[in-house]
C-alpha cells in the first residue's frame, strides 16, 4: 500500500490548508497504514500529527522540509526520522533553519545526517535545474554528495502530470539506469481537489499581495486516494514500493508522561538544603506574626509537605523558584504576594515564593500538589509588566541559553480576520465587505470567536442570501470558512517559560526568541505531555503601579513602607462607600454593588467578593448578604457540616470546602477528595454515577445514612462548578487591600502612576482628572521644568509629562530632559536657544499650546510670534542676553486657547471653561447638555462649534449652531430675531441659552434668549 511522505500541514504557516483534524478523518477512510508529515522548515505540529497518528493506529513517519543553498542555488531536501537520534536530529536542524532565516547552511546538512532518510524532490530541487541544462556532471557531484551524507537517500518524483517542463518517463529511466533509489513523491498541500482557492489565498496573504498565480504543478498538490495514486503510477510499481519501504525503516518513539525536571545547583542535596531553607523561613516568618499560632502546627504541616514534595521528586522546581524570587527580591523588583493554588502551600510561604499563610488562612495543600494524582505543581508568579523581563533574562543567565525558552503560540483565523484577508485577496468592494460584516455581527454577538463560518453559512439566511446574489461574497465566505482555525502567524506566550535539564534541543525544536531567549517551536500544551517545566511568569500592570506608587512616595518620605496588616478601617470604610475606581479587581460595576452590599469591612469580605463575584455564584450573592447580616437563617446540608461552610453562612464558595466536605463525610483523604473535586466538577455522566457510588458506600462506613450521603453527594455536584480556588482568592485580595490602601491614603501619588499606566487612553485619563479635582487635587498642564516623561507630583500637585505634548514621544522627551540636567530653562529665550536643534520648530509651537513654558509669564501668542526670531537671532550670537525680543502682551482668545490645548494635549486642563465654572451652573440653574431632555424648558451653556447661517423665505438670517459643552454636544436653533439680537457669535466663543429641547431629525434647542459669556 502507498504511503504519502510529502503532506505539508497547516502549520507551515500560510503555506498549507491541510487542517490535521480532517486530514485524518481522510487518512482514516483511505485505510492508510502510515503516513509522514514535512512541514515547511518547522516542526511546530509534529506533536499533534504524532499523537493523532497513535489515536488512529496509523503509524507516523516524522519528516521535514529543508532549504539549502548548493552552489550559490536554492534547494529543497526532505528529511526523515529512522530512529530518536534521527528524531533529534530533525529537531536541531529545524531550529538552525528558523535561527538562519529558512536556510541551512550544506555543511551543517553535512554534519547532523545521522539517523535519517533523504529524498530529493526532483522538482524543487537544484537537480531539476542540472537537468534542464543536460549537467550530467554536477547531477552526479550533488548526488554522490548526498549519498555520502545519508545512508539512505532516495530521489522523489511527483506524479507524472505535476512533473512540469520534463519526460516523466525520461526522468524515471534517467535516474533508474544508474542505479539511483526512486520513489513515488506526490505532495499534499490542500485536503481536496476543490480547495486549491483556499490553498492560494493562504499565499497570497503570507505574500502580502492580490491574488497569487499558481505553478501548473500545484493543481495537483492536493490529498489524492489509494486508488489514484496506484493508477497514476501504474507503470512505476517499484515507486510504490520505495513509500512502503521507507515507513518500514522509519521507527520514532516519542516519550510522554515522564517528567524532564531541571537540576539546581546546590552544594547539599537537593532535599536537605530545601529544608534548611525552609526551616530557616518558618522562624523568620514566625517572629514577624501579629497573630496568635501553634509552632508544632506550622512544623508538623511543613514536614508534611516537604516529604510529599521529596517523594513526588519536586525539590529542585520549589529551590528554582525560590531562587528567581529571592533574585526579583534583591533587585527591588514588587513580586505579587502569590496566584492560583500556590499559596495553599507552607514551603512556598516560608521560602518567601508567595505571602499568604495557608494555616492561617485554612489553605489545602493537596489543592495545590496532590500525592494520589501524579501532576507538575504549578507555581506561576506575578511580577511588574515593566520588570518581569529582567527575571527572565536571570533565569536565561542562571541555567543557559541553552535550557531557557519562551513558549510559541498561534494567532489562527479568527472569523473576522479571515473575511478580511479573503476580501483584500480578491479585491472585494467595501461595501460587499460591510454587508457580510453586518449579516455576521448578531451571531458574533452571540458565539464571539466561538462562531464556525460553516455553521453561520448553514444556519443564517441573511448570508445564504447575499452568497446567493453575489459570486464574490460567496466566493469570499467559502474560502474564509475553509481557513478559519488556521494559523495566521506566530506569537509568543504571554507568560510562559520553559526550563529543561539538558538542551532543549533535545526536546522541541527551537525559533529564534525575544530578549536573546530562544522560543519553542512546540506549544504548551505540547510541551507538558512531554514532561517539561514550563513556569510562568506574568506581567500584571496592577503591581507595577503598586511599585510605582512606592517608589513616588519614597522620593517624599524614605522611611515609607507598607503596612503589614490588612486591618485600616479608613480603607475599609472607603470600600464599602463604593469609592473603588482604580482599585485591583474591584472596579466594575457589578463588583462595586456587592462590595457595598457587603458593607466590606476586612480582607475576608474582599477574599469572598472574589469568589462570589462569577457566573454561576452570582445566584447566591443575594442569599449569601442575607445570612451575613441575620435577614435569613443559616441552614446547613447537615449539621456536622457546619464547621466547614460557617465562614461562608452555609453555602459553597471555595472548592475547599468540596474537598472538606468529602473528608467529613466519606473519610477521604485531602488527595482523594481533590480527585473527586476535580471528577464532578466536568459533570460527565459515568463518571458522576461512580464516584457517587463510591462515596455513599465510604459515608455509610463513617456512620451516615445512605440518604444523608446521597444528599450530601448531590449538594457537592451543585457546587462544584461554583467553587473557586480560595488560594487565589486570598493572594489576589491582598493585591486588591494593597491598590485600595495606597488610593485612600496617597490618593495623588496612586492616581498619578494609574494616570501614567494609562497614557494612551484619553478617556481613563479623563476620569482620572476628574477624580483628582472632586478632592481637590490640582491637576496641571506639563511643565518644561517640573515635568518629566510620567505623572509626577510636587507638593501634592500633580503635573502632565511632557511626553504626552502631541509629537514629542519618549524619545524628543528624553532629549529635552537631558538638556533641563544641564540647568533649569531659565526664560523662554534659553529655552529655545538650548533646543532649537532638539526639536523642530513645529514641536516648539506644540509645547507652547500646552502650556508647558507659561511659567515664563509670556503670553502664548508672543512666544509663538518670537520663537522663530529667537532662533535666527541666535544663530549670529552666543550671548541671549544680548537678544532684542520685544514681546507684545495680546492674548489668543479663549476659545483659540481651548481649542489649541485639546489638539496638542488631547484633553483641556488650564482651558477647561467648564471645569471652573462650577458656581455658574449652580447660580443659573443650568444643566449640562447629555442631561437634557424632550420638551424640557432648559438653561445651559456651551462653546460654539460651528456656525450655520441661512437665509429665510423672507430673506432674514437666522443660524444653526452646534454648541458643546465637557458632556456633549447639541444643536441650537436661532430664529431670525433672536438671532439678530445676539450678533456677532461665531467659533469658539462661550454662550448660554435657554430655550426649549426638541426633536426633529436630532435633539435641537429652539433659543428664546443668550448671553455671551
């Protein structure tokens, strides 16, 4: 039976539609025996292909497809994996591929050749290019080359009709005659013969470019059947049988499941000096409690855990993670106080990896590192965004170059994505585009990226409809729906890295990576199957600002720290006001409510608002505030639970409580319980049946009844998708109290840093300022000697960075504060004079608008009338002081003013009218414009944005005019009297009317009186 050895998959990238999941449904109906895969240069779905080949019976042949220059040519070589050094073999020179821009380099061919097969595909070989110019010579120089290289080395044809430009037979014979090995190389592209549209529009998009023209050859490049291959080599049996005899030879045995941990380096072994680290920790921690305890409580637990964690073999990861902490530590890097279900252990406590007291929290180990369920503990870290590269790059540095990776990862076709690129591909009208886009946006409202364009083809009529009547919708649709799921391009994980004992070479082929780390060319999930250490460390943008926060403090106060305790009743009572804008995971809307609701008063709350505040524990929230504040009794599933759901008024909250509840019930031990957790809570129907059984059976041997076990069992399945990890619920709070603290009593140095954090968004900005003005806090425009490149405050003032001025950027801001390190800009004149060749003259202009050189007392049109005098005048002279500038004293008006601060600043600060005419809305009873209502009789004010002036039948002037105020905008009519009255208006001039809301084709004012203000 034949045996394809040249499908390339959808993961080489944009080079492929073969998806693995159909192409197997195929492999499957064909009956084949075995089959290889030969991606482009990579083997990013080697692991895929491979274990889909064992769920299938069909045995895998491991390939890949090498370019290579030969004499100053391009050339192709397939390559196979006979053995596991073979195997590791393909996975080196994948990664020298990757690492060399697709290439490898011959003599490195040369060198890493053992183990494997290879076949010269004659047609995308330097071999079909000899043999066009009749070079016998150099035909058998390559060859013999090769031969010497591999062992076993074969010459692939492609069936006769794809051989494009040569005598099929000619060839064969050619080759034949002077004893070359010949097998049969049909190549596989696209699944089926009516994909090659999809297979085209892949290349056209990896080539950036309108419709790609195919070779003749790639009709052909399709999935073709048993039967058609053996007609179609009829003639040439003997390459049939070369496709039978490979797969015969080839035999790879992947490992999976055996865990490939990474050695620390440690003078002691590993076990003992982990538990003198850990004893160390215990008395440090202990000498720092403010809380009563038990020492043979804490050392009983730590033993504990230190002898599962020695037995299950996880003494070197626990020592490489509490030496990359103890690193972020030293270098003042803020390291978040834990995440997920580490902070459920003891050792990780004392070593100082997470800042949660388990005990004290009534943590399970178990939850996090089960001795009854063989798993890789999961420690993963939270580090500033802006300083987690820098553990990183420790980590690289501590273990090598060699044994430290990023993760990859795919962004594939989502359903937007791949309409779009079709439509670009073949040129699609825009409007076309927008009709599918808007036939698509209630399902996408539904599903999201969840959507399957071949499902919304079937199922929505609208689309049906416009495929219907327009080719290139249908066109455009079809192909989409055929590459949707496809990887588009490579990323990298956001937080993942990979460790290993020995290279990782040895394990995944490897891409070049960020930071001079190398990056996997296997997925996580990949990767864990393997058995490799993949921790992560995660950037989170809440610890940044926490720290930045800090560091704006110390610069004030120096002996500043935080608190130890999560007991200020000033932050408390700030909470449960509600005042939770900016606050770590307390911020939406939903969670605002139940923080008030629950009239938040500790840590406690918070760790429950945590856990409460999801789908499916939403339902309860209303029942949970009840019973805290007595407004319902507390009723237990059974009595003897009572000491397990107190502290959560008789509901299930944390998935402790499932697995405390098992043990009180059925005398499991933690590490069953956690296996029943983890059992119910996928709610598959067998298996809830079994365990069911075997916990009423374990209930009725601790002495309850069968219905109070069957009761109970039933409860545990109603929770258990309810039940969220406490760990995390108890580390993320404290991150929560953390944020929350430093807002209610360094209210200006907490705003300012989220401010900075949020840089880019006019709008957060926005809200910010707002914030800071209900208190008070005086909010300012950049400075050009007191701001610098963030937020900054001075004597509790704060101060836009210089940065933010439109076009100056990070690095003309930097420039600019290298210059202020030589001295303060005195005036505006050795402020131009010492930047005139920093920045052009168009920035000068900006900065002036922004209002950064008003500390000068210049007004902004004289320094924008002498700015270019300034710097003729002092291209002749050295001396500003012998500078003649007279500045005139005349103003821009107001609106000029305003309008130029919004367009070099985004926002109005100095010239925000509205913001200081408090006490004028309140005297006139105005209202803000997004207030306004239909048929109200209303007072406002406004600047005007335009004017519209029109002439009546009765040829009188009357005006519409748009009006805004720092809410919204409206239009306002004035009638041919009032109007006349209230000459000259024009842009940006401040009024307020009254008059009357109405609609006609928009909400209008109908003016009966104005006044300029």
């Amino acid at each position: 039976m034949f045996n394809q050895l040249y499908i390339q998959t959808e993961y080489s990238i944009l080079q492929s539609s073969c998806k693995l999941e159909p192409l197997f449904e195929r492999l499957v109906k064909d009956k084949v025996e075995s089959c290889a895969i030969v991606d482009e240069g990579t083997m990013y779905g080697t692991i895929k292909f491979y274990q889909a080949c064992l769920r299938n019976k069909i045995k895998p042949i491991i390939g890949l497809k090498v370019n290579y220059l030969y004499d100053d040519m391009n050339s192709s070589l397939l390559l196979y994996a006979i053995n596991d050094f073979g195997y590791k073999n393909l996975m080196k020179i994948s990664s020298r591929s990757r690492l060399n821009n697709g290439i490898v380099d011959f003599e490195y061919l040369t060198k890493a050749s053992l183990g494997l097969i290879a076949i010269i595909p004659f047609d995308e070989s330097i071999l079909s290019r000899y043999h066009q110019h009749h070079d016998d010579k150099a035909i058998f120089q390559i060859i013999d080359i090769l031969k010497h290289t591999y062992d076993i080395l074969y010459i692939g044809l492609p069936i006769p009709q794809a051989l494009i430009g040569f005598n099929f037979n000619e060839v064969y014979h050619f080759y034949k005659n002077k004893g070359y090995k010949l097998v049969a190389l049909p190549k596989v592209s696209y699944l089926n013969s009516d994909e090659m549209d999809a297979y085209i529009t892949l290349k056209s998009i990896k080539m950036n470019a309108h419709l790609y023209k195919p070779l003749e050859a790639e009709k052909y490049h399709y999935l073709l059947e048993q039967e058609e291959v053996e007609f179609l080599f009829r003639e040439y049996q003997d390459l049939i049988d070369a496709t039978i005899e490979i797969a015969s030879l080839c035999h790879v045995e992947i490992e999976f499941g055996k865990y490939q941990l990474p050695l620390y380096q440690a003078d002691l072994d590993t076990s003992v000096y982990l538990k003198e680290l850990c004893l160390v920790g215990l008395k440090k921690r202990i000498q720092n409690f403010n809380y009563s305890y038990n020492y043979q409580i804490y050392l009983k637990r730590l033993n504990d855990e230190l002898n599962t964690i020695n037995q299950m073999g996880f003494n070197d990861y626990f020592l490489i993670v509490y030496d990359y902490v103890k690193f972020a530590k030293k270098k003042g890097i803020f390291v978040g106080p834990g995440r997920g279900s580490a902070p459920a252990s003891l050792v990780s406590y004392v070593l100082g990896i997470t800042e949660v007291d388990p005990i004290y929290y009534n943590l399970l180990f178990e939850r996090f590192l089960n001795p009854e369920r063989i798993s890789m503990p999961d420690i993963d870290i939270d580090f500033p965004d802006d300083r987690r590269d820098e553990v990183i790059k420790y980590v690289g540095q501590r273990y090598g170059k060699e044994k430290v990776a990023h993760i990859v990862t795919f962004g594939t076709f989502k359903v937007k994505l791949a309409i779009n690129d079709c439509a670009r591909v073949y040129q699609l009208p825009d409007q076309h585009l927008k009709q599918i886009n808007k036939c698509l946006q209630s399902s996408l409202s539904l599903k999201g990226t969840n959507l399957s364009l071949k499902e919304a083809i079937e199922n929505n009529i609208e689309l049906q409809q416009l495929m219907e009547d327009y080719d290139d919708i249908k066109k455009v649709v079809e192909i989409a729906a055929v590459i949707q799921g496809i990887p588009r391009n490579i990323s990298t994980h956001a937080a993942g890295i990979v460790i290993t004992k020995y290279d990782l070479v040895n394990y995944t082929p490897l891409d070049e990576g960020l930071d001079d780390i190398y990056q996997t060319q296997y997925e996580s999930s990949d990767l864990e199957i393997l058995g490799l250490l993949k921790m992560d460390f995660l950037g989170l943008k809440n610890l940044t600002n926490i720290a930045k926060t800090i560091e704006l403090i110390k610069k004030d106060n120096p002996s500043f720290v935080l608190p130890k305790k999560e007991d200020d009743e000033k932050t408390y009572k700030m909470l449960a006001n509600g005042d939770v804008s900016g606050v770590f995971q307390l911020e939406s809307a939903g969670m605002r409510k139940l923080i008030m609701n629950l009239k938040t008063s500790n840590l406690e709350d918070i760790i429950q608002a945590l856990a409460l505040y999801r789908p499916g524990p939403m339902d309860m929230i209303p029942l949970f505030i009840k019973r805290k504040f007595n407004l319902e009794k507390i009723e237990y599933p059974h009595k003897d639970l009572e000491p397990i759901l107190k502290e959560t008024y008789g509901t299930i909250v944390y998935q402790d409580q499932i697995m405390l509840i098992a043990c009180k019930f059925a005398g499991y031990t933690l590490g069953r319980a956690d296996i029943l957790r983890r059992a119910v809570s996928k709610k598959k129907k067998e298996v809830l049946e079994q365990e069911r059984e075997v916990f009423i059976n374990s209930s009725i041997k601790q002495g309850y009844s069968y219905d109070d076990a069957n009761l109970i069992y039933d409860y545990i399945v109603k929770f258990a998708d309810y039940g969220f990890n406490k760990a995390h619920s108890v580390a993320y709070a404290k991150v929560a109290y953390l944020t929350a603290y430093l807002k209610c009593h360094y209210f200006s140095y907490y705003f300012s840093t989220l401010m900075t954090s949020f840089m880019g968004s006019t709008s957060d900005i926005l809200d910010y300022t707002k914030q800071l003005l209900s208190r008070h806090i005086k909010v300012n425009a950049p400075s050009i000697n007191k701001s610098i490149d963030i937020f900054n405050v001075i004597d509790d003032e704060i101060y836009f960075p210089i940065s933010m001025i439109r076009g100056l950027g990070n690095v003309k801001t930097n420039d600019i504060l290298e210059e202020r390190k030589k001295g303060i800009f005195n005036n505006f004149e050795d402020f131009i004079i010492r930047c005139k060749n920093i920045i052009a003259t168009s920035l000068i202009e900006n900065i002036i608008y922004s209002g950064a050189l008003d500390e000068f007392g210049l007004t902004k049109k004289a320094m924008i009338d002498q700015y270019q005098n300034i710097i003729e005048q002092s291209t002749y002279t050295f001396v500003k002081n012998v500078l003649q500038i007279d500045y005139s004293e005349d103003e821009y008006s107001y609106g000029t003013l305003q309008e130029k601060e919004l367009e070099v600043l985004g926002m109005n600060i100095k010239y925000d009218f509205f913001k200081q005419c408090v006490a004028l809305y309140d005297k006139y009873k105005m209202m803000k414009i997004s207030d306004l209502d239909l048929n109200q009789n209303i007072r406002t004010m406004g600047m005007i944005k335009n004017v519209k002036e029109i002439l009546t039948k009765q040829k009188e002037k009357m005006a519409f005019i748009e009006l805004a105020d720092d809410t919204s905008s409206i239009e306002v009519v004035f009638f041919p009297k009032i109007y006349f009255s209230s000459l000259p208006l024009h842009k940006g001039m401040i009024i307020m009317v009254s008059g009357n809301v109405q609609k006609r084709t928009t909400m209008q004012i109908i003016v009966n009186d104005v006044k300029k203000l």
